[in-house]
C-alpha cells in the first residue's frame, strides 16, 4: 500500500548523543517532510525535500533524501532535553479515494526520549 | 502558531452515541483536513476539504463523515460512536493541495481526545 516505514519505533539516547531516524518507501518518493511533536502537543512541519540526495540542515538537525528517493533520514547531533517527542516523516501520495488529488501519509514516528 | 482552534478539547462520551468535533481557522486556508492518531499508527487521514462543500475521503472514512459550509469551519461526525473510535483527532489546514510536487506546510490544531465508553 502507500506508505512509508519508519525506524526505530523508540530510541533512548543519553543527553549529548547523536540520534538518528529513517524513513523507507518501497516505491519511489516524489518528495519528503519531517514533522515533530512534543509530548502532548501537536505535530509541527520541520522541512520538505523533494531533490534526489538533497541534504538540508537546520542548525543540529541534518535532513537527508536517498539517492533513489526511497529513504529519508533525520539526524540530530549533540541531542539535548527540548529535542524530546517523536518525529514523523510523511510523503504525498495519489488518494485512496481514487479521486486522483493526492494525500500527505505519514509513517508511524519514532518517539525520542533523552536522559538527562 | 497557526490560528486554528478545536472543540471540545476532550470529550467522553458512550457508544452509540453521535459526537461532532469543531475545527475552526482564522488563516482564511482553503484546504482542511481530519486526523486520528493513535499509538503505533501515527497520524491517519480521515477525510478532507478542498473548499467549501468540497470533502473526500482519506484512508480512515467508515464511521465518519464531515461538513465545511464555511471557509473557516471542518466539523467531523461520529454518527454513532464506538469504541474503537477513542483517539486524539487533530485537524489540519494548508494553503496548498498536496501534490505529486509535495504538500507545502500542514498547520495542525491542539486536537480533541475523545474517550467512547
């Protein structure tokens, strides 16, 4: 179906580690986005790529789309406390509908806890 | 954030019965959109708005259907609860259809817990 896998489900990491989150398709991927949500809040867009191996970084958070634009990686160096909250990558796919407008599907999210 | 407001913000209620949760925007977005999120399925598309009495269906529709008479209002209907319809429901909104392009940025709502006994 249209999806997109994400992995790990949950990471632990001590505070000042590196962490890194991956989003697989099956099918090749017209574009990417990265959300983020705090424990109890609501999802907040990060960034868009669409570019074959495009890279983008907003200051500790390094954002990667795959050669083959199958996969997407999130990768936040030096974690601290206000980096906790599970992060969801999403891409747009045809609706289920059949309609033929498209729809933003996310993946499952992995959920980040940092020990202080 | 984006002006967008939900209500209730929690609700419990019982099966059987129908619930109607509110989303309202003051950002004048064209596109509108219902989600649920639940633990280990992230956020799945229930239905969605193109404009003013222009909805479809996302992948989780049966058991739902919504109204947009307005730009600024998405209400989604539970029109006889169940229990396997407890979730957190988020909407969203954007200025720009998804799109074999991308979708430009989601705007989400605080969201509405519901608890159907």
């Amino acid at each position: 179906g249209q999806q997109v896998m994400q992995i790990p489900q949950y990471q632990h990491v001590q505070e000042g580690e590196d962490f890194t989150t991956y989003c697989n398709s099956s099918t090749t991927l017209s574009n990417i986005q990265w959300y983020k949500q705090r424990p109890g809040g609501h999802p907040v867009f990060l960034i868009q790529l669409v570019k074959s191996g495009e890279v983008k970084k907003q200051k500790r958070l390094t954002f990667q789309f795959g050669e083959a634009k199958k996969n997407s990686s999130l990768h936040i160096t030096a974690t601290q406390t206000t980096d906790v909250g599970t992060y969801f990558c999403a891409s747009t796919f045809l609706s289920y509908s059949g309609a033929g407008s498209y729809q933003l599907t996310f993946g499952k999210g992995t959920k980040l806890s940092v020990i202080p | 954030d984006a002006g967008i407001t939900q209500s209730p913000r929690h609700k419990v209620t019982e099966t059987g019965t129908p619930v109607t949760l509110r989303c309202h925007q003051t950002e004048n977005h064209r596109y509108m959109y219902w989600y649920r999120q639940d633990p280990g399925h992230g956020l799945r598309l229930i239905h969605y708005s193109y404009g003013v009495k222009d909805t479809d269906k996302g992948e989780v529709s049966d058991g739902y259907s919504v109204s947009r008479s307005k730009t600024e209002d998405f209400l989604l209907t539970l029109e006889s609860a169940t229990s396997s319809q407890t979730s957190v429901y988020f909407c969203a909104i954007s200025e720009a259809r998804p799109s074999s392009l991308g979708q430009e940025t989601q705007y989400f709502g605080p969201g509405t817990r519901l608890l159907v006994l």
